[in-house]
C-alpha cells in the first residue's frame, strides 16, 4: 500500500473530539437545567443555534458533498461546516487563516504595525458583552482615540493626517472567562499629504509607557461618558452604577454572563482567592505601569508591546492570527478519568497561582 500523500484531504472526525463530545453529549442536560432552574424559561435562540449548529459541524450524518480530486480522480465526502462565528474551532480557524491572508494581500501596508489590546473593567464585561452594538461603539471610540492620540504625536497641525487600523472584537480569556476585549491592529504612524499631494508615511521613532498611560486615560474618560449618555453607567463621585438591565430583559443570559465574568459556577470554576471586585472610581492619580508599555487605571488596562515590522512578514502573520483566533484550541481541552474537564492554558495567571491549567466537573471543579 503506497503512502498517503501528506497534503490529501483527511477528515476532520469532531465525533473523536473532547469538546464536541462534551456539548453533544450534554446539550439537554444543560437546557433541561437551565428550564428547571428559571421555571420554563430557555436560553435564547442564538445560543441553542450555536450549540447545536456546532453538534453538526464536519459530521458526515448532517450531510455532505461528493467530490472528486481533478488529478487522482479519487472521490471523497467532505462534510457540511456550521460556519458559525460563535465557538467552533474548525470555522473560526479556518476564518482566522483566510482573514490573515486576505489583510497581508490586500489591506494592510508595507509600514510597521503596532498592536493595542484594552481591557475591560469587570462590572462592564457582563454590560457589553451582549449588546453588540454598545460594544462596536466602544470599539470605534478606542480606535479613534488611539488614531488621535498619532496624529498629535506625529502630525501637529496637521488636518489631513491619517492613519489606519483593523479592530478586532475577543470574547472571551484564555481560561474561558466572559471578558469581552479589544485587539486593534493600527500601522505604528500616520500618513500626511507631501507637497504634491501623495501621501507619505511617517512612522512612530518610539512609544514610552508613560504614552500609553495618555492614550488610556484618553479613551476611558471618552468610553464611560458614552456609555453614560446611553444608560449603562451612572458617574457618580466615588463610583460607577451600573444599569443592569439585562438582568430583566433575559435573566437566564444575565446569570450565565456573570458568572462568566467571574468564572463561577454554572460557567465555571475560580478556587483562586481574590479581592471582590469593587465597581470602579470615576476619579483617578493616573494609570498604573504593569510593565513595559503596559498601563492599567480603575479596571481598565492597555497593552501595546507587541509590533511587526514592514518586511517582516512571518511576524505581521503572527501577529494578524494571534488577533483572529478562535476562543478556544481543541487541543488544549482533556477528559480527566474522573470526568473533570481540564483547560491548558498557555501562561500562568498573572498573580503567579496556578500552574497553567483550569479544570470543571460534576458537582465540584478544581486543579487536578
């Protein structure tokens, strides 16, 4: 038997995976838990779609196509994709592959790009996360105080200054948290007109932590007047209230999103010991440095160390794959012989605890 050529087709089998095994396998346990839990009431339709789209994605029993190779003649069935934009690791990668390609191909410059990731607060993740349109408003607020803050560093004066990014909205952490966030590709300067009128990119010399603090308190200042004027906060002089309106609107999505947030039970487990979160100050010294070009003032933190240079095409693919990536890597997700769920996770949290790893059952959740 001759040896199979290593770029021919092989199916995918989601049957033999853990996390398709996981949502098929208790899909009605959990709407049966959830109309016990809330006296009839169901998980919205978009969610029961996602699940369920999932549950069919690349299974040859919810139907597939008859191809055959045009060189080999060899036939094969390839199995119908949910295409969803929701979880599913197998569209969201396959999207994450063809977005980079197409951004490297046909709309990003040959200039240095820069990447700018804002946090959230937690007592706004629950707020925004379902409310796409809040969330988008947030998105294009950031990206034009980033953008603004470029031209005044480095076109004073000048009016016609532009500059360029791609906005990318993530949903969730690496530990699978409710933590809605953004990721925006800028190029690192700004073109201006030169005397004939073409545009000509000056690039940024360098950027200070102390600039990034600018940069922040900038767009928080901006992102919390918005989304006062809309409803969903209260300034008050010590704090931020928080109009849940949500939590009546849809009180199954509003219980699951926050104990999303915070990662406890039914969304998850957090035996990690830490302060309760307290709604943020409206009033501040200024932003914190974390690290290098890294800043963080009242719930809020910036992160814009990671850059890719104009010919340096392997780190601008990274870079533009890191920002489309699904939520989550099948490969990192286990079945454990006591039947916990274990996460792998890529880096220790942040405060040094854990060993890079979260894991949920039945009835109990824990660190194995």
């Amino acid at each position: 038997m001759g040896r199979q050529r290593s770029d021919a087709y092989r199916p995918r089998r989601p049957e033999q995976q853990t996390l398709h095994r996981l949502v098929r396998e208790h899909l009605h346990t959990l709407y049966a838990a959830v109309e016990h839990g809330f006296e009839g009431a169901s998980l919205p339709a978009f969610v029961r779609a996602d699940l369920e789209g999932y549950i069919a994605c690349g299974a040859l029993n919810r139907g597939f196509a008859h191809l055959q190779c045009e060189g080999c003649k060899r036939p094969m069935l390839v199995a119908f994709s949910c295409g969803s934009r929701g979880f599913c690791p197998s569209c969201l990668g396959r999207r994450m592959c063809q977005g980079t390609l197409n951004l490297l191909a046909h709309v990003l410059p040959a200039v240095p790009l820069r990447q700018w990731v804002l946090t959230l607060p937690f007592e706004l993740r629950a707020a925004l996360a379902y409310e796409r349109n809040l969330m988008g408003a947030v998105a294009r607020i950031f990206a034009d105080s980033v953008m603004g803050w470029y031209r005044r560093r480095l076109a004073e004066g000048v009016p016609e200054a532009r500059g360029g990014a791609v906005t990318v909205i993530q949903r969730s952490s690496s530990d699978m948290k409710l933590n809605p966030h953004l990721h925006v590709i800028l190029v690192d300067g700004v073109y201006v007109p030169d005397p004939d009128g073409m545009p000509t990119f000056r690039a940024l010399p360098r950027l200070a932590t102390d600039e990034v603090g600018d940069v922040l308190q900038v767009a928080r200042v901006r992102i919390l007047r918005y989304l006062a004027r809309r409803g969903v906060v209260h300034l008050l002089p010590e704090t931020l209230e928080i109009n849940d309106e949500l939590a009546s609107r849809d009180p199954v999505l509003a219980q699951l999103a926050a104990a999303a947030v915070s990662g406890l039970p039914p969304a998850g487990p957090e035996l990690r010991c830490r302060p309760a979160v307290q709604l943020a100050r409206t009033d501040s010294a200024g932003p914190t440095p974390m690290g290098t070009l890294v800043v963080q003032e009242l719930g809020f933190n910036l992160h814009a160390a990671s850059v890719a240079g104009a010919e340096d095409q392997p780190a601008r693919a990274r870079l533009l794959r890191y920002v489309l990536r699904p939520p989550l890597a099948k490969e990192r997700l286990t079945l454990l012989p006591d039947n916990r769920v274990r996460l792998e996770l890529k880096w220790p949290f942040r405060d040094g605890d854990g060993r890079g790893e979260a894991a949920w059952g039945r009835g109990r959740a824990g660190r194995p």
